[in-house]
C-alpha cells in the first residue's frame, strides 16, 4: 500500500507545534541577541501604515503564488493554528502576572518585562496572521452564511491583531499635573521627560464628593466585626449587635476637636467624627464616648473597653471632578468637565481624571490627569464589532441549522 505524501492529511498537530516553536525560538533568539524590541522599531504614522500595507501585500502575493501548494493547506488547518493560539496565549497570561516596564528606552529591560514589544510576540503574532488570512482566503471561495460568519471572526481578529501591533508607535500615555489658576502646556512620559502639547489646560476648581464614612464593630471574644455605614438622615437611631444597643447621637463629617468633643469646621485638616451611646446591661457597659478618622493635625480616636473596639474608618472617594479651561492651539477655548471613568475628549487626546492631593483631600489645588492618545484604537474597534458581527450570525446559521435539521 503506497502511502500519498502529497497530502495535508500526512502531517499532525505535532508538526504544527514544530512551526509555532521555530518562530518563538527565532523571536527568542532575537530578543537575546539584539536586544532591542520589535516594537520600538515600528515607525510612528505614515511609516506604520505604509509598513503594514506592505506587510499584508507580501502575505497576499505569498498566499497566491503558493495556494496550491501542501503548505498552504497545512497553514490553513486547525493542527496549526491551535499551537499557534496556544504559544500566542501563554504571553498574553504572562502580560498579565508579570509586571510589565513601559519605559520607551528598554534597552537594558529583559524582555520578559516588555514582552507586547518583543520580537518573541510580534512574530508568534505573525505567524496568527498568517494563518488567519490563509484560512480566511480559503473559506471566502464558498458562498455561505456560515462561511461569512467565519470570514467575519478571523478578519475580525486579524485587524485586532494588526491594528494593536502596527498602532503601538502611535500610542502615547502622559501624565499632566494641573495647578489651580495656572495654564498647564506640558505632560510627562513614562521616561519622566517632558512633552510639549497643543493645548493648554487650567484648572479653575476641584470637586470631591465621599461616600458616607464606615463604622467598624468588633467584639474579640466572639472574634466577628461589622462594617456599617452611618445613616446621616436619621439621627439619633439605634442599632443592635449581639448583646450591645449602640445609638448613633451626632455625625460631623467635617469638624474639629475642640477639649472631648468634635464641632463642624470645614477646612483640609478636618476629620469625621461621632458621638455614641453604647449599652450594655449584662456588662455594665453604659456610656458615651467620641470617635474620629483622625488626620495629620489630630490623632485617631477609637473606643475600646471589655473587648468591645468600635471605629470610625476614613470615607472613601465616591466621585471626583477636575473642571478646566481648554486652550487649544488652533481651535476654540472652552471649559471641560474631566471625571473619574468619564474622560474628556480634546483633539486627538483622551484625558483622565488620574488623582490629587490626597492630604488635602476636596481641597485639593492640583489635579493629577493621565492623556493617553491611541489614534489606532477605532482600527482595534472595527475589529472587535466583526468579531462580535460574526459570532452572532454565526448563532444565527447555526441555530437556523439546528432548527431545519429538527
């Protein structure tokens, strides 16, 4: 019996690990021995996009030339490309627990630590691609809507793929701090190095907003604590736990210790404060006492007696808010609104609400802002929603299938 050597069928799954191993060992190799990552070569646009044009032209001449051949049948099938998802994956989990240097000059960086712009990613990314277009091209010779849900998820993919690796010149992070009054023209990189901008931001106020400050309960000899927020609204109540009646008299969220006692005063050392009634008959326990956050003009106050511990812990930060004047070099001035997980479109720049002066809390004078601009990023969008376009006709057909199969 001859055996046809012609066929795809002849090689395994394990040959398809032997190619995705030859371009992690080569990326390797090259991480080690130039130690310059592929990433910081890519040129920023149009160097990028004249690149990628003609990156995608070479693979298509390739795919024509060699489409008949053994090999593209071999690269257009699952023993390929399941190898190559697998090696493509474990970087991606090993972005994810190690912590990864964004600092532009990586020279002396192992490229563990700035594994997205080692040649070890790039081309195992490159080999994805390839192996996405091949069987992307193979599939579009068929009419089906089937097929046009598969050709929807690859391309999808492959212009994540693309758009995220060729478009990483182009993305900037910087970090620009905001002083009251004063218009601010410059940010700082992850080198620390300063960047000129085309527009200008001054901060013209800051709002902080809290939520509502916790009270922590423990009892050591049953070893169980309660966290519970302080009813503002209803004054005085009362609440039970275990054999205790605890009743909540005043709240000051802003005050200041005045002999043992806390009065309302609103200024960057104040702390949260409130006066308690704890009773306790089986103990004995009958008393009224004062609780605080604390601060760095007064020290922390904290009931403990017979194992009972109450505390008052710092409000959190509910919402914070950076309103500023817009200067645009070529443009209209105009006022931004820049809140936490709402960022303010300006131009080409997306800017965050980052942090501020922590001490001074809602009277804070500076604004931390982080400006990220990735011009690319509608390229990574347009892939995301053909992917998601063709798992959803993708359910269709198939639930269509199932349905005329019945």
């Amino acid at each position: 019996m001859r055996v046809n050597y012609k066929s795809a069928n002849h090689y395994t799954i394990l040959h398809g690990f032997y190619l995705a191993i030859v371009f992690v060992f080569i990326g390797f190799v090259l991480d080690v021995v130039l130690k310059k990552p592929l990433g910081l070569l890519v040129p920023v646009f149009p160097g990028n996009l004249i690149l990628l044009v003609g990156t995608l032209l070479v693979l298509i001449i390739i795919g024509i030339i060699f489409r008949k051949t053994l090999a593209f049948k071999f690269i257009t099938s699952v023993k390929v490309a399941v190898p190559a998802i697998c090696f493509f994956t474990v970087l991606l989990i090993l972005i994810g627990i190690i912590p990864q240097e964004f600092n532009q000059n990586s020279k002396n960086i192992h490229w563990l630590y700035n594994i997205k712009n080692s040649w070890t990613f790039y081309l195992t990314g490159l080999l994805l691609v390839i192996i996405l277009m091949a069987a992307t091209a193979k599939r579009m010779k068929v009419f089906s809507f089937r097929n046009i849900a598969f050709v929807f998820n690859h391309l999808g993919i492959t212009i994540i793929l693309l758009g995220a690796g060729f478009g990483q010149s182009d993305y900037k992070e910087l970090r620009m701090t905001l002083i009251q009054n004063e218009p601010i023209w410059y940010a700082y990189n992850k080198n620390n190095e300063l960047v000129e901008l085309d527009f200008a931001l001054e901060m013209q106020s800051f709002e902080l907003e809290y939520h509502l400050p916790l009270i922590k309960i423990e009892i050591d000899k049953q070893k169980r604590f309660k966290l519970l927020e302080i009813d503002t609204a209803n004054l005085p109540y009362n609440i039970q736990y275990g054999d205790y009646t605890i009743t909540f008299k005043e709240v000051c969220l802003e005050c200041v210790k005045k002999d043992n006692s806390y009065i309302n005063f609103e200024f960057p050392g104040a702390v949260s404060a409130t006066n308690i009634l704890l009773k306790n008959m089986s103990s004995n326990i009958d008393t009224t006492f004062w609780i605080s956050t604390g601060s760095k003009m007064y020290l922390r106050d904290i009931f403990n007696h017979r194992g009972v511990q109450i505390s008052i812990m710092p409000p959190a930060a509910k919402k914070y808010t950076t309103r500023a004047r817009y200067y645009p070099k070529n443009g209209t001035n105009s006022d931004v609104i820049i809140q936490v997980n709402k960022p303010a479109k300006l131009g080409q720049y997306l800017v965050y609400q980052q942090s501020y002066d922590i001490d001074k809390g809602k009277y804070s004078n500076i604004s931390v802002l982080n400006i990220v601009k990735d011009p690319w990023m509608p390229v990574v969008y347009l892939g995301i929603f053909m992917l998601l376009a063709g798992i959803v006709l993708l359910f269709v057909t198939g639930t269509h299938f199932n349905l005329t199969k019945q």
